[in-house]
C-alpha cells in the first residue's frame, strides 16, 4: 500500500499541473502581504470607517495575525478549486490517458488504488496548507509583528488577545485540511464516473461556487438549503475565533465534514469496484 | 444635625457657579501633569473584548492620551477638553442649572456656554460642591456628538483625580457586508436600519497615579 502510495505521489510531482496551486499561493500570499505593508492603514480605515464617528481604536491593529487571517479568509475560498485541479483527474485522467486498464493489471485492489490515490491527494493538500501556514502566519509576523487580533463578523468585531491567537490558527489549519479532504474526496467520486479528464475538476470547482453563493445569501428559501450544502461547514475554520468558541457547533460541523469524506470515499469505492474499465 | 446639614447645603448651593467654576481649574491646575497606569474594561453592544491595560498621559491645559499594551477601542472625545475654556473666564457663559442633592454632598449642574469655540458646542458639568470635584460631565462637540462622563473617585479628602471614569457613548449599529468580512454562516440578527443608535460603556480604572513628574511628550503627538 505505502509503495502504492508513494507511486500515486510520485504521479502529483510529476504534473507540471500540480505547481499551479504552490505557485498561486506564493503570489496571492505575497501580493497581500506586500499591499497591506504598503497600505494597509488605509484599508484598516476603510474597514473601520463605521466607528469612526464615537470610537477610535488605539494599539496595533495591522499585526501579522490579522493579515494572516485576512490571507486564510481569502484564500481558503478559493483553495477548494486549486485542490480540485490536482484530485478531480486523479482516476479519470490515467482513464483519459489510457493508463488505468494497465494499472489494474498489477496485483493492487481497485480499493486500494482508490484509498492510495485519496491519500496522495490528501498529502497534497496538507503540504498546500503548510505553505500557505508557514508563508501566512510565520511571513506576517515576521513583516507586521504580533498584536492582538481583531476579527470583524458581519454585524460584531472580537478582539483576541495575542497570547490567546496562536492555537487558535493550528485549530483553523486542521479544520482546513478536513474541509479540504471534503473536497478532494468529492472530485475524486466525481474522478471515478467519467473517462473525461476535465469534466471533475469543472464540476468540482462549479459545485463549490454555487454553493458558495448559495451560502452568502441571506434569503430564508436559501436557509432550509444551506444546512444540506457542505460548504456551509468548510468555512467554520472562522469559529475557532469565536470568543467563546461553540464547541457545539464545532463538533458537529467537524462530524459533517467527515461523515461527507467517509461518504464520498464510500461512493467511490462502490462505483469503481463495480466499474467496467476501457481504457 | 439638620440644621448643620442645612448650613452646610446653604453654603454649598449659595456659590455663585462662576465661582465654583473657577476653584475647581485653581484646584486642577496645581497638577500639571500626570501619568497613571490603567485598566480599561468595555460595555459596547456589538465588540467582544476583553479588558486591556494601559498607561494614561495628561497635560495641561488639556492633552490626554491613553497608551494600551493590547488594541482597545477608547471614546474619541478628550474627558478634559473644556478645561482648557475654564483658563479664560470671558470665553464662556456660565449657568447655573440647579442643584441635585447625594448623600453627604450637594451636587451642582453648571453648563459652560462657549462664546466662541471651533469644536465645543456645550459642556454640562455636576459638581460636588462640598468636595469640589466633578462627578459628571456632558460634552457635546460638533464632530463626536454628546459624550457622558462620570468620574468616580477614592475616599481619601482632597483627592482631585478619579479613580473610575466611566464614558457613556452612543454608538451606531455595526455592519459591514458578509463578502467582506467572510462571514458567510451567519444569519442577521434583526433587519434594523445600519444607522441605529445603541448605548455603550467604556471604564478607565485609575492606579498608581504619578503627579507632576515629566515624561515624555511625544506620547500625544504619535
């Protein structure tokens, strides 16, 4: 299985494909990170400008935990799609290339082949999150500093003491990798339907922008939707800088992402047992 | 014992205020400057922070500054910012709004009128008259509205600074779009105009007050 495994990451290296995501994250992350140090007191202006009339808010605001959470809530949006290009293809595409007939000739299980292509993958995305992780958090502080952390909802701010910041962001990472494994495991139970190398990876991304919007709208017909649409529970990373925090909430949010990931995995590995390979 | 109280309450509301006025700035002014470490808690509908320490800069006529060691969010109108006008007796009408009686004081309401002033519309100040000390005060400026302050201050005789001064603000309803915020889970929590108005506290506990010893300066200008 390890041998298996390590072959299935050796295929990910390979892919020129596979750098896109390393690559757009050292751009988006250094991009932020360049424009807040240039100006960011502006767009802290800009955000606070609704207190401006009563309060004024002393102490350092741009520290570099609040533009690491500025970069994570960013980008961990947009991560599920850059994810979604490395696992949507990661069956479909040795069916497209004609290699997953010869692939199975070896004395591997198809289960196996499916729980080692799903551990890459989950490999992959653990190491995009260490370089998001190490570029955010440890290049913010190293720029701007460390500084409590003011986290703005839509309608109340927390202030988190800057002792009190740190766990919370390992809490965040974790919560990330799961809600990431729900999608790799969705575009690899899309991956095992289609011959058609593409196809997962568009109707990956297309889900999850629909959902997405779906969940950021404050219809009530949207409300008896949101709670059946995983993405509402991809984005409850935010909660562990809740003060306090809804462990409630928590637990059960993390519950539903896992039972989303055993689900797809389940469905994955029922199709593609039964699964006629042509190619 | 009633009549000594009555006296003594006589004597008290009996001040013409322009007088009153005029001792608490003599009082005031013997202390050129100060620091004081500080503890600031917050009562503010719609931010969730903890207390914050500190450390507060005065100097006459009227710079104040407060230095925190973490972020905290601080009223923007400056607690002293008419005893500058009490510098100049001309410059402002005194009026004497009555009296209100505490146990063991006589409070005076004086409002300070001024004649010509670019931000300070009007200035209500409750004056313990026995003690000769502000309780209260109620600025009103033209760019931050109307500021409640009430000064609290220790038991020894002739202590002239607070111990507590708890700020009274009006603050407007916060909201900013879910987009911008990523705050894509929650729900509003009424459909109430932005602009709506709610009522917030903010204390700043005194210790270890440092009187007339110099620091430095540049603390009111960063």
């Amino acid at each position: 299985m390890l041998t298996l495994i390590r072959t299935e990451l050796y295929k990910i290296a390979r892919r020129p494909r596979s750098y896109i995501g390393f690559a757009a994250i050292l751009l988006i992350v250094g991009i932020i990170e360049f424009a807040l140090y240039i100006d960011g007191a502006s767009y802290i202006d800009f955000i606070f400008q609704q207190l401006e009339g009563f309060l004024s808010i002393e102490g350092n605001v741009l520290n570099g935990y609040l533009v690491c959470f500025i970069i994570l809530q960013t980008l961990i949006i947009q991560m599920p799609l850059l994810v979604a290009l490395i696992t949507g293809d990661l069956i479909s595409g040795e069916a497209a290339n004609g290699t997953l007939r010869l692939l199975l000739t070896r004395p591997v299980s198809r289960s196996e082949l499916v729980f080692a292509k799903f551990t890459a993958g989950s490999f992959y995305v653990l190491i995009l999150l260490l370089l998001l992780g190490v570029l955010s958090l440890s290049g913010s502080l190293l720029l701007f500093g460390e500084g409590d952390l003011i986290i703005l909802k839509s309608e109340t701010i927390n202030v988190l003491k800057g002792s009190d910041v740190l766990w919370r962001f390992y809490g965040a990472f974790v919560i990330a990798f799961l809600s990431l494994s729900v999608v790799s495991s969705f575009s690899l139970m899309l991956s095992c339907f289609t011959d058609n190398s593409i196809g997962p990876i568009i109707i990956t991304m297309a889900v999850i922008v629909i959902f997405t919007i779906i969940g950021s709208f404050d219809l009530p017909l949207f409300d008896h939707i949101k709670p059946f649409l995983f993405t509402s529970y991809m984005i409850v990373w935010r909660n562990m800088f809740d003060q306090p925090i809804d462990w409630g909430l928590m637990g059960t949010s993390i519950a539903i992402l896992v039972i989303h990931i055993v689900l797809f995995l389940s469905i994955s590995l029922y199709y593609f047992n039964r699964k006629d390979i042509h190619s | 014992m009633i009549f000594g109280i009555s006296i003594l309450m006589n004597k008290a509301t009996g001040q013409k205020a322009e007088n009153l006025v005029q001792m608490i700035q003599t009082d005031f002014k013997k202390i050129e400057r100060y620091t004081a470490d500080i503890n600031i808690s917050f009562e503010i509908p719609y931010i969730n922070i903890d207390p914050v320490k500190g450390k507060v800069y005065f100097k006459q006529p009227n710079l104040f500054k407060v230095k925190t060691e973490g972020i905290a969010f601080m009223p923007k109108q400056n607690p002293f910012y008419f005893m500058e006008l009490l510098n100049d007796p001309s410059s402002y009408l005194c009026i004497d709004s009555g009296s209100e009686t505490n146990p063991g004081s006589i409070i005076r309401i004086i409002q300070l009128v001024p004649k010509e002033h670019e931000e300070l519309i009007l200035a209500k100040i409750w004056v313990d008259a026995t003690r000769r000390r502000i309780v209260k005060s109620s600025l009103t400026t033209k760019s931050n509205g109307t500021v409640e302050i009430q000064y609290l201050y220790d038991e020894k005789p002739g202590s002239k600074l607070p111990e507590l001064m708890v700020f009274g603000i009006e603050v407007g309803k916060f909201k900013i779009p879910k987009m911008m915020s990523a705050d894509l889970n929650s729900r509003s929590k009424n459909s109430g105009a932005p602009s709506q108005s709610t009522h917030g506290k903010i204390r700043l506990k005194f210790t270890n007050y440092r009187l007339n010893q110099s620091f430095d300066e540049k603390v009111f200008y960063k």
